[in-house]
C-alpha cells in the first residue's frame, strides 16, 4: 500500500483541519496571545513566547496582566472590565506608547490589537502584539535627524550673510533671510527669478564667470561687484561651490556684504596716499635741499684745502661723494612715495620712470610694452594709482627676492578693460608664501579695492606671472 494514502486515509478532515490551524497560528509573525475574560492565558504562539521568553507551560499559569509593566496592572484591569462589558476590535499603541513585560523583566515598546472570540461555552480575547523597538529607533534617528536639519536650517536662516542656491541656468531655488538682508529682497520675492533680475543685469555674466571658475577649481573665494534692488553699489565676498539639491544640481552661494568695509579701506588707503605724498614731497622739498646745500659746501670746502691739506682733501671728497649718494637715495624715496610724474604726466611715464629706476638701481633687464598709450593715460586716478603701486610691489619682490633676471611688463588697455601683467624669471614661490606673503596680500587688497581680478600664477623654480585684470568707466 502506498504510505501516502495510509496517512491521508487514516487522518480524518477534521484533525488535518485542526493540524493546518495550528501550524498557521503557530507560524504568524505576529505575537498572539488569546485570554479569558478574568485575565487568565489559555493560549499563546510561538512569536508570543519568542518575546516575551515564557514556556507554553509557564504562559498557562499567567494572567495577562503579568505581562504588563507593574505601574499600569491596576489600569488596565479596569479597562479589562469595561472592554468585556463591550467587546470589539481595538487597535492601540497608535499615537501613544504602550510597553510589554518580558520575563527577564526588561520592557519593550509594542503596538497590540484586540479582537473578541466567540467559542461554546466561553467568550475570548485575542491580542495580536507586534515588538516595534527597531521602529521606534528608527523614528527615534530620524527625529534626530529631522531635529539637526531643522537646527540647521534655522542657523542658516538666520546667519547675517546670504546663502542662496541656484541651478545651472543661475535661477534661484534657495533664499535664505541673511540674503534678504544683503540683497534687498523676500525669498518669495527672489526664487525662481534669475540672478541678473535680482543684482542687475552685469551680474549674468558675474554669475557665468562664477560658474566657469567653479568648474575649473571646484571652489571659489572672490569678490564681486554687483547691485542692491535700490540700485546702490553693492560689493560682496562670494564663496561658491557645486551641489546637488532635491535632484537638482546647481551651485550654493555663500555672500558677504563687504561694502562698508570697501568704503573704508578706500578711504583708509587714500589717506595713507596722501600721507605717503606728503612725506614724499617733504622729503625732495626739506632733506633732498638741504643735502644738495651740504654737498656744495663740501666741495668748495674741498677745492680751498686741496692745494694744503691733501689728504683732508680727499677725505672730504669721500663726504661730499656720500652726501651726494644719500641726496640720491632721498629723491628715490621721494619719487616712490610721492609718484608726482603720474598726476603730472600719465601712467605710462610714472611706468617708465619706475622702470628706469629699478634698471639703475638692481642692474636687472625689464622690458616695458604698452598699449594704447592715450587710453591708459586716460585711466581714472584712483585706478591709476592703485595699477602703479600693484607694480611697484611686483618689481620689488622680484628684484629684491626672486633672483630674477629678467622682468616682462605689459599694460593694455581696450574696451574699458585694463590689463596688467607683471612677469619674471626667478625662482618662483610656494603656495605657501603666495597665500600668505605680505606683499602679495596687500597687492590683493589693492586690485580689491577697484573691482579688479587679481591672479597670481607661481611655482617653484619657474618664476612669477601676476595678471591684474580692472574694467573702467
């Protein structure tokens, strides 16, 4: 006889039934736990027993209320009571925090159900426990995460520089109230509108050289000039970088408004020029005059003892060839601190002067090449200056520490954009002094103040090439 159909003919319908309810109720993920009315366990799962880490045999001398922590038994067999008055499904734990009992006696946070069942001779109750610890931990991180987003969120709403981001097309998608202090303007009154709408319409092309530098160097530190919605200047300090936000990618633009602290620098740095000016004509005026006055008398002093005194004589020719020299030095001072030949003359012959000055001085080459002569002359003062002090800075670091030998100058000027380039053949310099170096800093500061971009490219043994790049009115 087949084995198959012995054990199918020997199991009756309803015992296979039962055997298949047993297995169903015994596999169900859920806790199930099925009571009397007064409270007593008569029936658990396997689940039920995994969490709660009782036997079946230790279940069956349980009431319901053991599983529960002992602050709340009393409470709930008040509302044991009243749920057998009425019984019907309820579903509780939502919304509110219900912890079980477990037989080591630590608690954990659950989600229960109750149904009502009606069998002979008895009315039943079902509870359905679900452990919902990884849940709540779950909702605990990201409650967390949610709390720190949200604190951040707020610092940065309420930071005093502007945060905007904007996508590749330079529409705003992000506005922060730092940014409404800055550029005059609500976020709902600046996002989705472009930057051009909202600075200007130079600032469109700010914004594509913004772009272009931040995928060249990932990240940009610049100063821009741009507009205030009441048309006022407006020069800020920009860092931007790439993000991607929500699926879109675009850049964040962290700004600055420096431009109280541009108004004061400038002042601060035409005081010192006038300052400088003031020494400087002092100086050919008061001491270069009166050493022209000494070296005089020397010399006739000279000539009177030389038929006598000899050697005073020649000694006197030393003095009058120092006094001499020292005259020299003091008219060089002079000339760089007051650069009168540029108010008098133009750019291009304080330029060349400083040029002259520097071959007679270091006995370094330095090739001079302009362009249109009639439009760098006609460069506004206030630029003027700040181009000739840019350069007399550049030949001096490469004359006195680049052990160059040969120094290339250009200025150009076309289209209301002047060029300057300062370029030699010394040993270069490390990113280090480049970043830092006092010179090269206040070189910045200088092409800050007019609105200029201001590069420096240097390496190591390969010499020195700074680009000064300023658009005049």
């Amino acid at each position: 006889m087949n084995p198959r159909s012995t054990i199918e003919t020997s199991t009756s319908p309803a015992r296979h039934s039962e055997d298949w309810s047993k297995l169903i109720v015994e596999s169900v993920p859920t806790g199930l736990i099925v009571s009397e009315p007064g409270g007593k366990i008569v029936m658990t799962n396997e689940k039920a027993r995994s969490l709660f880490g009782y036997s079946e045999e230790e279940f069956a001398k349980l009431e319901i209320e053991d599983l529960m922590p002992e602050r709340v038994r009393e409470v709930h067999k008040r509302h044991r009571t009243s749920y057998n008055i009425e019984p019907e499904f309820r579903a509780l734990g939502t919304g509110r925090e219900l912890f079980a009992l477990r037989r080591d006696g630590t608690e954990f946070p659950i989600e229960i159900g109750l149904t009502p069942l009606s069998v002979p001779d008895q009315n039943l109750v079902l509870s359905s426990i679900i452990d919902i610890t990884e849940r709540k931990a779950i909702e605990s991180k990201l409650n967390d995460v949610t709390a720190r987003f949200k604190f951040q969120a707020e610092i940065l709403n309420n930071i005093h520089d502007a945060v905007f981001f904007v996508d590749e097309s330079g529409i705003v998608l992000d506005w922060n109230e730092g940014a409404r202090r800055v550029f005059g303007l609500s976020s709902d009154q600046a996002i989705g509108k472009e930057i051009a709408e909202i600075c200007a319409d130079e600032s469109a092309l700010l914004f594509e050289e913004l772009k272009k530098k931040v995928m060249e160097k990932g990240v940009v530190n610049d100063v821009f000039q741009c507009h205030h919605i009441s048309g006022r200047d407006l020069f800020i300090r920009a860092r931007a970088t790439m993000m991607s936000k929500n699926g879109v990618t675009g850049f964040v633009i962290c700004a600055a408004d420096i431009t109280e602290r541009k108004r004061l620098e400038s002042e601060l740095l035409k005081a010192a020029e006038e300052e400088q000016r003031k020494i400087g004509q002092e100086l050919h005026d008061d001491l270069c005059s009166q050493l022209a006055g000494i070296g005089c008398l020397t010399k006739v002093l000279e000539s009177q003892l030389f038929e006598n005194l000899s050697k005073e004589a020649e000694m006197l020719k030393q003095l009058t060839e120092m006094v001499a020299f020292a005259g020299t030095t003091a008219r060089q001072i002079a000339h760089g601190l007051a650069p009168v030949i540029l108010e008098n003359r133009g750019l291009t012959d304080a330029l060349s002067e400083l040029v002259a000055k520097n071959q007679r001085s270091y006995g370094i080459e330095i090739q001079l090449s302009f362009g249109d002569e009639e439009s760098i002359n006609a460069i506004p003062k206030d630029i003027s200056i700040q181009l000739y002090r840019i350069t007399q800075e550049a030949i001096s670091n490469a004359t006195r520490h680049s052990d160059a030998e040969r120094i290339e100058l250009s200025i150009s000027c076309e289209k209301q954009k002047v060029e300057l380039t300062i370029r030699d053949d010394g040993k270069g310099m490390s990113e280090d002094i480049v970043s830092l170096g006092m010179g090269l800093v206040t070189m910045r500061r200088r092409a800050e103040l007019i609105g200029a971009e201001f590069d420096i490219h240097a390496n190591p043994g390969n010499g020195t090439r700074i680009n000064c790049t300023v658009l005049v009115p």
